[in-house]
C-alpha cells in the first residue's frame, strides 16, 4: 500500500488534478506536451488528454524530445497548434 503523499501516490491522481486545475482555471482548452524521453509522465498524460476530453475541454497532444531536441517538428507543431487555436475559435 502506498502512503499517501508519497510521490508514488500522486501519479495516480494527477488525471484528475490536471483536469480540476483545468476546471478552476476555466481554460478553454489544454496542450500536453509529450516527451518521448520520459515514458512515465508521457502514458500519464495521455490519460490526462482523455479525461480533460471527456469532461467537455478541448485538449490535443505534440510529440517533443528533451534527450534529442533535433526530433522536434516544429512546422508540424505550428499546423498542429493553429488548428487547436481555430477549434477553439469555433466552439
């Protein structure tokens, strides 16, 4: 059994922190980014995306990497984003 406030306590719960945050703060919409160097936090937001989606708030992933930072698309980034922003627009 895990204590808990143990660090290992809150992986399980940060979907559901990240969307109260999400909630309290009335955002619009939410950008995980996911790092292809960190597995861990990356499955962990990935949850994250579906559980803000689910409760209603428009959110979208990109793939970075802080271990090779030349793997990062920034073109496809920018498309990736400017359609997010023009969703948002539209609601």
């Amino acid at each position: 059994m895990f204590l808990r406030y143990s660090p290992f306590y809150q992986l399980f719960q940060r979907p559901e922190l990240r969307l109260s945050a999400a909630k309290d703060w009335k955002v619009d919409g939410v950008v995980f980014a996911l790092d292809r160097g960190c597995v861990g936090i990356t499955s962990g937001l990935f949850e994250s995306a579906l559980v803000v989606k689910k409760a209603g708030i428009r959110a979208t992933c990109y793939e970075t990497s802080s271990t090779y930072p030349p793997d990062f698309d920034e073109k496809g980034y920018q498309r990736l984003m400017d359609m997010f922003l023009e969703t948002l627009r539209t609601r």
